[in-house]
C-alpha cells in the first residue's frame, strides 16, 4: 500500500514537472504578454515569422491552431466549447455563420488600413459593407500538371479530366463543393447549382471521372505533387504555387469552362474572449509590407493593394494567379446552400469516393 | 519436439518479426538521412534531430501528451480499482454481470463511437473542449482496462484472509489497506501500465474531443503527416521507440523478477499450479 | 466487507458508468432522431435503410472488415502455435507485441514512405524489372496496413488461449499415440478457439471504423463506416447521420460479440 501510494506520489510529481515544462517552453517563446490571441486558421496558411513579428511588436502571445476545411472549423466554433478570438473562413462559410449568429460584428473604428484593400474585394454580396469580415486572401480552384508527365495541350479544361489516359492518376482536392462543381461547370450549369436534375446530370458525369481518381486528400497534395506521386492534380492556386515553387516541372491553369472564385475573410467569432487582440492582429495584417510578406510566402493572391505594389513584377502580372478582369468574369463565388442542399452534395460526393 | 519441425517453425517467427519490424526500421534509418526525403539515402546526418530539439511546439506537445497519460492513467487506476472491489463484493451473480457487461461495453466500442459520443456529451454539456476535455475522456476509456487487469486478481485472493483479518479486529479501512491491496498489487500496477499505454496510443477519441489549440501526438502527427514527408516526424519516431523499447524491457526484467520468485513459491504451495509450466 | 462500504467504493465507478456509459449512449440514440433542421424525426434511418450510397458503403466496410480479419487470423495463428513451441517464448512475444507501442499514425505515416512512386517498394519493383506500380491508394494497400496494425491483437489472444492449455493435456494425447499433427487438431486446435473468438472480436470491430486510415493510405478512395461517421461528425456537421451510423455500427458490434460470444481471454491491447 505504501509503495503504491509513493509511486502515486511519483508520478503526480512526474507530471508537476511536465507541466511546469510545457508551462515555460509557451511562456519562452515570444513576448511575455499574459494577454492571449487565439487563431484559428487553415493548415500553413500564414508566414510563422509575422506571427513572431506580432507578438514583439504587440505584446500579445499568439496561441495558434488549424484546421483543414471551413466544415471542421465551423463544427468546432460552432460546438461551442473553444474560444478562438479570430479565424479565417470562406466566403460561403462567412455567409452561414453570419446567418447564424456566429460572428462578431467588426467595430470599423477600430479598424485602420482597410484602405489599402483593392475595392474590388469589399462590399461583397457575402457580407455587405464589410460588417463582419475582412479580406485576408483570394485564389481560385484550378488544375496543376506535371509538364513531364502530360503535355501542355491535354490540360486546359475540365473536360480534359475525363481523358482515359489519366486512369488512376488524377489528385482531388477533398471537398464536395469543389468535385460536384467540376461535374456542374463541365455542363455550364452553376457551381451553386439547387436544381436535382442538374445535380444529377453532374454526377451521371462524374460517375466517368471517377476511374480516372487517384486519391481525394487536401494538404497531402502538395507533397505528392512535388514528389511526382500523380501528373495531375485539382487544387486552389495558393496549393499550386507553393508546390511550382518547388517542383518546376509543375505548372498552374484556370479551366476554360470557368471555376471557383474564393475568399478568404478574417472574423471574430462569437467565442472571442479577447476582441482587442483580433483588432490588433487584423491591424497588423493589413499592413501593406506584412501583407506583402505573407503573400510571397504563401502563394495565395493578396487582396491588398498597397502590398501588390511590394509585390515583384513577375507575380502579380502572373495571370493564373491575378486573372484578367476577362477571366475573372467567369468564375463563379460559392454561396451558402442551406442544409438540405448541403447534404444533397455530401451524399453525392461520398458516393463518387466509392466509386472505382 | 521434432527438430526439423523446429526449424520451419523459427523460419516463419523471423519472417513475421521481419514483417513488423521493417516500417518501424524503415522509419528510423531514413531519420538519419541527409537528403529531407524518405526515397534516398545520400548520407548521415543528425540535423533531424536537432531540428527536433529546437522544435518547442512538439516539445510542447510531447510534455502535454506525457502529463494526460500518466494522470489519467493514475485516476483511472484508483477509480477503476476501487470498482473492481466493489463488483467483486457483489453477492448476486446478475449485478455483477450486468456491470461488467457495461464496463465492457466501453473496452470493445470503436474509437470512433467513443469520441463521437464523448463529444456529444461535452457539447451538451457546454464544456470546453481542450486539456480537460482530453483527460476526462481518457480516463473514461481507461477505466474498463485497469477493472479488466484487477479483477482477476481478486478472485485469486485468498479470501479467508479477509475473514481471518475482521476475526482479529481489523476495521474494513484496515482490511482493505493491509489485506486486499496488497494482494492485488501486480494487477494494479498492470492495470496502470495497460492504462498508460492506452492513454499514449489514442488517436481517434482525442481528436474528436480536442480543441483549443491542445493537442496530443497522435493528432499532431496526422495532420504533420498529410502536409508531408518531414524527417522531423522520423527523429520523433526513433525517440518513441527506444522509449518503448526502454519500457518493455523494463517490464519484461520486473516480470521475470517476479516469476523467479512465484517459482520458489511454487515448489513450496503444490496448490499454486499456475505457471507450473517450465519451459 | 460490509455493504454500506461497497457502495462508498462504487460511487466514482458508478458516476463513471452513468457519465460515460449511459449519457453518451443516449445521447447518440436521441441525436440519430435528429433531422437536418432540428426536429424529432426517423428521416434518418429512413435514409439510411434506402440509400443505395449508405447500403454499398455499409456493405464494403462489412466486407474489408471481413477480408481483414482472415488475413490477420492466417498470419497470427501459426505464429501464436510456434511461439508457445519455442524457449524464451514470452521474449518473443514481448518483442512481437512491441510495435504496437509504436503510435498507429507513425506506422501508417512509415508506409506512405515506402508504398509511394518513388519509395523504397517501387525502387525494389524497378529495381527486379517489374516497373513502378501504383501501390499506394489502392485497396491492397489499405489491406496490407490495416492487416500489419491489427496482426499484434490478434496474436495475444490466441497465444493466450493455446498457453492456457495444460500440458498434461498435450502428453496425454502423446501417450496415447498421436503425432504432433493429430495432437494439435483434436486438442490444441479445439481448445485454442476461444483465443480465436475474442482475437476475431478485437480485429473485426476496430476494423469497421478505422478512419484515419482510409484518408492516409486509402485516399479517401476506401470509405469505412468510421469514416462516414468522422465525416459527419466533422466535416459535413450532419451529427444526426453520424449518430444513425454509429447506432448501425453498434448494432454491428453486438452481432459480433454474440457470435463470437464465449469465455472472453486477452482485451485489445497486451
């Protein structure tokens, strides 16, 4: 008995000790400040070293944590039992969450540089005037090739997806939005499509697609790609330039059928315990040089103006990543869909992954 | 036995410890490779590892997932060892089924059950997903196993010591102190280490039920392992082992301790038959 | 021991059995009759029961579960048999038992490694004149691993069972003239089968729901019913689907354990 209580005793003491551990190595790194800022953000989806820079010039200490679609994010907001003062959502996701009351309007007072956004970026149908949401990056969803593998004339459209001699080969980015949207926009039909018959015919489609599919992942993408695990891949453009960064073999196209336009907003969810440190971090970001910064480094399009500037030639007159207003006009943004309709895609969608 | 028979037998036993060993072997060789991927060897290095050590968020992260095994493990130890006496003591048959059958229930649901409906429960229960979330639910399934490990012992116990004891005066603090426990010890402290390694091993109920920026290494490695290869992950790896292999080793000499001793007791007790198997 | 004292013991046990037992057991029940918006209704399983989707998926989880299972049980049983038959067994067996110290997710993450195009398989494929093949992502693949992570559980308990077997069973059935091969069929192998039943039990259920797998080996291309409740819980926030699943999956698992139902031996982990 005794023994067994002193070993108790250990390792009660054992984990004192780990505590204490872990307890110093978060309070080493950065600034002092006992005032956290919890962000919630997508996997690699910001330059760590901003993140550094944040909290020596703010004071506040950054707890940072990710996530791998807007679905998880929300379920976890949602869920209640987290308090992330700022997160970075969708348009499509923004749209719901603001339905729901899960988001913080913005106090535009407290708010400077939302000048430096192009105007093309705010005021969006999603979140009129900016009231909840401000912007953070753009992108597209598109087709990365491997100029190895497959010849430059094979990839310019969706339609080229079906091409037989891609059996097995194809990557898919793992959303159902994204998949039942190709199948859409191959027949012209809208990527917010809630018409059964046009759902239906889309899937009769991709049923087609589906041998061609290698694997429907998200962040491993990148480094298949890389490695030149598939020569084909569909992705967002941010995923595309970091991988052609990489791998020069590898090259980025906009699907002539037209695809997905996105944003990406920051917001205040409604479980922020410390708004003032999400101003501060929304301030911060919206500097033209740590914009700048963090555009270089994640590959996404910046939406700010000032930063573009910064930004080298080469990159922003790239038009698979800043398209031309010509081609802007053929994406399409994504709208929230209501739950039914959400369902209706996520069913088809899981059956598309059974399919062989 | 039949000496060629032996042979065929050892044969087929290296080919399977070949097969489990090659992805854990595997992983370890390319921790030492220069080039950062797993496809080539180009030469040794160490900078993994150092990479590693300068890694204070896996540190980090390590430490919390140390500092849950080693707690939850410990209440659920007492928690669960205090149940097993209690469902010893049960006089009816039924009871005592019927609640073992529940502990059951929790020791062969799928992980995914038990984290879906853990998070079920901490969502209407508004309770914050994070460290606490983490722990409580690793005591949950943790509790099963420890009741499992001790169980048996009990019912080895020699219950007329128990009788023997009360005759002599002992009050039940005392019987339970000096009599029962000690008997159970080596499943007790078997349950604890079952426990443990549950505990360290979790990835699916951890990953339903955590949140807040805490995390365990099971979830950390399987969202570093879809952004890439990372020989980081590799290093991690060939520390975990030698930490298992330290462990196991350490177990395996306390047992043999043990049984070399149960041994001598058992040219003394006839009665005591368990294990008369010598090899 | 008075019975005023079990109770006292019991009490956090109790507490634990309703707080993590029952709660969470009726919670998933009353959730599976939520519908999308909110309201009580059997939509659920009505969907569930006629969507060819659910009932494929359903149907192909049953069946890798099953395919699993054989091979984890016609890799494991000879070795349990051989390593009671060798000296300085529970080394061996230690040793066997010890990968499974090793995080599942490090294992899974090992084989990424070498089932990739350029990995070390294919390297030994190219290597021998065979070519590159396309390994990972494919259903053999999520079979080899599956297979490899679960071998160690199904090992245990048969191993177990045959070590519980009394020797003077075995020279008995040598003194009364039969050979190795007869002694193992009409005594080892009979009384060997509750390690089996229970090996199968900890291998077949576990393998209805591993999810992580299916995304990190199988591409999301090998849909389990683990995996369509992980999605529903956390991706696609349908929780009453998720529940529905996890009702059918629990039901699967009573089958199970009644089929194989007998004296159980060995639990999941060593």
């Amino acid at each position: 008995m005794k023994q067994l209580i002193q070993l108790a005793f250990a390792v009660l003491g054992i984990s004192g000790v780990l505590y204490l551990g872990s307890f110093f190595i978060e309070h080493s790194q950065g600034a002092s400040g006992t005032d956290t800022l919890n962000i919630f953000n997508w996997g690699d989806y910001i330059d760590p070293e901003l993140l550094e820079q944040f909290e020596e010039e703010s004071g506040y200490r950054v707890v940072y944590e990710t996530f791998d679609s807007n679905e998880s994010m929300y379920t976890k907001v949602q869920q209640g039992g987290t308090a992330y003062d700022l997160t970075i959502p969708s348009e499509y996701m923004i749209e719901r969450m603001i339905e729901e009351d899960l988001v913080l309007p913005m106090d535009h007072s407290k708010i400077t540089g939302l000048d430096n956004i192009d105007s093309e970026f705010l005021d969006q149908p999603f979140d009129p005037d900016n009231q909840y949401s401000i912007p953070y990056f753009w992108g597209t969803l598109g087709i990365v090739y491997n100029d190895q593998m497959v010849n430059e004339e094979d990839i310019t459209s969706w339609g080229d997806l079906w091409n037989p001699e891609f059996k097995e080969s194809i990557l898919f980015i793992d959303g159902a939005r994204e998949v039942i949207g190709i199948g859409l926009q191959t027949q012209g039909y809208s990527l917010n499509s809630k018409n059964d018959e046009e759902l239906n015919e889309a899937f009769e489609l991709l049923r087609g697609l589906a041998p061609n599919a290698k694997a429907l992942v998200a962040d491993e993408i990148k480094m298949y790609m890389i490695q030149e695990e598939a020569p084909v891949a569909v992705t967002f453009s941010g995923e595309a330039a970091d991988m052609m960064w990489e791998n020069e073999s590898l090259h980025y196209i906009l699907p002539e059928e037209g695809s997905n336009l996105w944003f990406d907003n920051m917001v205040i969810p409604k479980t922020a315990q410390n708004t003032e440190a999400a101003y501060a971090f929304i301030n911060f970001m919206l500097q033209p040089e740590v914009a700048a910064q963090n555009a270089d480094y994640i590959g996404y399009s910046t939406p700010n103006k000032a930063a573009m500037d910064l930004l080298p030639e080469e990159t922003t007159e790239d038009e698979q990543f800043y398209p031309s207003a010509e081609t802007v006009g053929k994406l399409e943004v994504y709208e929230d869909l209501g739950p039914e309709y959400i369902e209706k895609y996520n069913d088809l969608f899981l059956e598309f992954k059974m399919l062989r | 036995m039949i000496k060629s028979k032996f042979s065929w037998a050892n044969l087929y036993l290296i080919f399977i410890f070949v097969l489990l060993y090659v992805p854990i072997l595997y992983l370890i060789f390319y921790s030492f490779n220069q080039a950062g991927t797993m496809n080539e060897f180009t030469g040794f290095t160490t900078e993994h590892y150092e990479a590693l050590a300068g890694d204070t968020r896996l540190i980090r992260i390590a430490l919390d997932t140390f500092r849950v095994a080693l707690v939850s493990s410990l209440l659920a130890t007492v928690i669960g060892t205090l149940g097993a006496i209690g469902i010893f003591f049960v006089r009816q048959r039924r009871t005592q089924s019927t609640i073992l059958g529940l502990n059951n229930v929790l020791l062969v649901s799928p992980d995914v059950i038990i984290g879906a409906s853990f998070l079920l429960l901490f969502t209407m229960a508004g309770f914050r997903l994070g460290f606490y979330s983490v722990l409580f639910s690793h005591i949950a399934f943790s509790i099963p196993i420890v009741v499992l490990m001790v169980l048996p012992k009990l019912q080895e116990m020699n219950t007329n010591m128990i009788t023997a004891a009360k005759d002599l005066g002992a009050n039940n603090w005392q019987v339970l102190k000096s009599v029962i426990i000690p008997s159970i010890k080596p499943g007790i402290l078997a349950g604890y280490f079952m426990a443990f390694t549950y505990s360290i091993d979790d990835f699916a109920v951890t990953f339903f039920v955590t949140g807040n920026g805490f995390a365990t290494l099971s979830v950390e490695i399987y969202s570093r392992a879809r952004q890439g290869i990372s020989l980081e992950i590799n290093a991690l790896s060939t520390i975990l082992f030698i930490v298992a292999l330290g462990l196991v080793s350490g177990y395996y000499f306390v047992q043999q301790q043990q049984r070399n001793r149960k041994r001598k007791l058992t040219d003394v007790d006839p009665t005591n038959h368990q294990k008369a198997v010598t090899p | 021991m008075t019975s005023k004292q079990n109770k006292w013991l019991f009490f956090p046990y109790f507490i634990w059995i309703g707080l993590f037992v029952f709660i969470p057991i009726g919670l998933l029940i009353y959730q599976s009759f939520i519908g999308l918006n909110g309201t009580f209704t059997i939509s659920n399983f009505v969907t569930y029961f006629t969507s060819t989707t659910y009932l494929k998926m359903t149907a192909q989880s049953f069946l890798y579960a099953f395919i699993i299972t054989l091979i984890t049980l016609c890799i494991s049983y000879p070795t349990a048999y051989f390593l009671t038959q060798t000296r300085r067994k529970d080394l061996w067996m230690l040793l066997l038992i010890l990968p499974t110290w090793i995080n599942v997710l490090l294992k899974a993450y090992a084989f990424i490694g070498l089932l990739s195009q350029q990995g070390s398989v294919n390297s030994f494929f190219d290597w021998i004149g065979v070519g590159r093949q396309q390994l990972l992502f494919t259903n053999a693949s999520f079979l080899l691993v599956a297979t490899y992570i679960e071998i160690p559980f199904m090992l245990l308990p048969i191993y177990n069972a045959i070590e519980e077997i009394h020797p003077s069973v075995i020279h008995a059935s040598r003194d009364l003239g039969a050979n190795t091969w007869e002694t193992f069929k009409n005594v080892i192998f009979p009384l060997s089968l509750s390690g089996v039943r229970s090996g199968i039990q900890v291998v077949f259920i576990p393998s209805l729901s591993l999810f992580m797998l299916t995304r990190l080996i199988g591409g999301n291309r090998v849909i389990t019913l683990g995996t369509a409740i992980e999605q529903h819980f956390l991706v696609t926030q349908n929780w009453g689907m998720g529940s529905t699943i996890g009702i059918v999956l629990i039901v699967l698992m009573i089958l199970t354990m009644v089929l194989t139902s007998g004296r159980k031996k060995g639990v999941r982990k060593l």
